[in-house]
C-alpha cells in the first residue's frame, strides 16, 4: 500500500502543477482547446466524449471560449457546425502546452537521465495496462502534446489499437 499511497500523492502533485498551468481557464476549457488544437475542427459532442464530460457541458464550456474570442464556429456540416481554434486560440493552446510541459519537466529535475528512462518504461507499462478501448485512450491523452507521444511512442494509443485489431480478429 505505500507505493499506492505514493501514486496518489505523486497524482495529486501533478493535478496541482498542471492545473496552475491554465490560468483563468478552467481545466475543461483547457482539455478542448488542447483537443481542438492536435485533432482539430470538432464538434460539442466530440468534445465531450474526449473530455469526459457532458454534451450540455460542453456545449456550455465552448461557449465561453467563443465569448474569449479562442474559438469559432465553423462551416455548418448538416446539422452541425464544428468549432476550431482561432489565431488567439492557438497561441493560447501552445502557451498553455508550453507551461504545462515546463511544470512537469521541473517536477522530473531531479532524476537523472536513466531515472527518467526507466520512469518512462514504467509509466508505459501502466499506461498500456489501463487502456481499455480507443474512447479511454482518447479521454486518457486529452492533454497530451501528440507531437511528442505519438504512433509507437504513445503506450495508451498503441494499446486501443491492439484492442480494436483483437476485437475486428474475433468478428473476422
């Protein structure tokens, strides 16, 4: 249990630190401009099943972004009209992924190199372990910067891909 309890005090350090990083957004707000920002146009629905939260709410959630002037609608597809970033929505996002980043990297400072290695090695194989479909993949990686944890690099990702090849296997 003590390396449990770690866990949880390491979980809620980084909540702490990351959630210091959105400023006056709050962290949902923050989760779709991220969204937006490595998939992006989309829609409020899309939103919410990325971000784990309900259509209303993220209906709600984008209007305030709208308001700030961060995103906009965009050509209607039928009934729905996407959202996407805004030039001010976009500088917001890599300032907001900067600061994100440079929190976590202060927070790994005192590891050294190989420390670090085999932090990573452990964090894929909990990762990996925990993913259980590609929809808590995508809920899982809502913060992620993709540029950096992508394809083969990313364990949850990688992880939904063989569980969708496995599933289409057993109906094939």
């Amino acid at each position: 249990m003590l390396t449990a309890n770690k866990l949880g005090a390491l979980g809620v350090l980084i909540g702490d630190l990351t959630r210091d990083t959105v400023g006056e957004l709050s962290p949902t707000a923050a989760a779709i401009l991220l969204t937006l920002h490595h998939h992006g146009d989309a829609t409020a629905t899309t939103l919410a099943a990325i971000a784990g939260i309900s259509q209303p709410t993220a209906v709600r959630v984008c209007g305030g972004l709208i308001d700030r002037g961060l995103v906009v609608h965009g050509e209607r597809v039928g009934k729905a009209a996407p959202l996407r970033l805004t030039e001010a929505g976009t500088a917001r996002t890599l300032a907001l992924q900067s600061a994100r980043l440079a929190a976590l990297d202060r927070l790994l400072a005192p590891l050294k190199d190989a420390e670090r290695d085999q932090l990573a090695r452990l964090l894929d194989g909990m990762l990996a372990g925990a993913t259980a479909s590609r929809r808590f993949a995508r809920t899982t990686c809502r913060l992620c910067d993709h540029a950096l944890c992508d394809g083969p690099a990313c364990p949850v990702g990688t992880r939904a891909a063989a569980i969708e090849r496995a599933e289409r296997n057993r109906e094939g």
